[in-house]
C-alpha cells in the first residue's frame, strides 16, 4: 500500500523505527487540503498534525510503500480507529501524475492547538530529509 505521509512520519528515521518494512518512494502533494495542529497529545504536549479540506491549499509530503504489517503498526501509533482514521486520497507526484494513497486524518471536530517544539523538530527534520524545505 501507498501511505502518503505529511508530518512527524515524514521523517526517515522515525519511519524507520516505526515500520521497518517501509520504503521512502517520492516527494508527493495533496491538493485542496492543509495541514493544521488540533487536539492535546499527553505525549507531545500539544496539538498534533492533522489535514483539513481547503480549497486551494496543498501539502507537501511524501509517500511510503508499507507492508500489511507496517499498517497495523501505523494504526496503532496513531490511534486507528478513534483518535485518527485512515482516508483514501490522490496525490500527485513530482511529474504531476496522479497517486492512489491512504493517510490519516483526525477523528471528530477538534480545536487547533500550537505543536510541542520538540514535534515540530521532527516535522522539520522529516521536510528537510525529503528536501521539502
């Protein structure tokens, strides 16, 4: 399965540790979506990543191929089913060509919440292994 990755999995070494079975593909966009930080994580101490529809937005991500048994370890990190839910979305690649993939999305309407540091350390870390930024 492709798995389209937008915020601290883009990072290569903790994708890595959490599903040792996945391969970094290719820099990816999602169209008509943003990235927003919602909810409280005791683990991180703020709000975590999430996307939300909007008209002419984009996000910047990448995608894995992942194993069956890479997808029940991504479940379980984020919560899935009840804190996040997997979604089916086209992305495109970097020939604009379109991509079936499958991310995660925050379950129910949350409050934006400003990310940890240290999260967004890991965020950050993920755009520059991707050369995002």
């Amino acid at each position: 399965m492709y798995y389209f990755a937008y915020a601290s999995n883009l990072n290569r070494k903790q994708m890595g540790e959490r599903c040792p079975d996945s391969k970094p593909m290719f820099f990816a966009t999602l169209p008509n979506y943003e990235l927003v930080f919602a909810g409280w994580s005791r683990q991180w101490r703020g709000g975590t990543a999430t996307i939300k529809l909007f008209k002419g937005e984009i996000i910047r991500g990448a995608i894995y191929e992942v194993s069956e048994r890479d997808v029940r370890r991504l479940d379980k990190q984020e919560g899935c089913p009840g804190n996040y839910g997997r979604l089916k979305v086209t992305v495109f690649d970097e020939d604009g060509s379109p991509v079936e993939a499958e991310t995660y999305i925050k379950s129910g309407q949350l409050e934006e919440a400003p990310p940890a540091r240290e999260y967004l350390a890991i965020i950050q870390q993920g755009y520059r292994d991707w050369r995002i930024i």
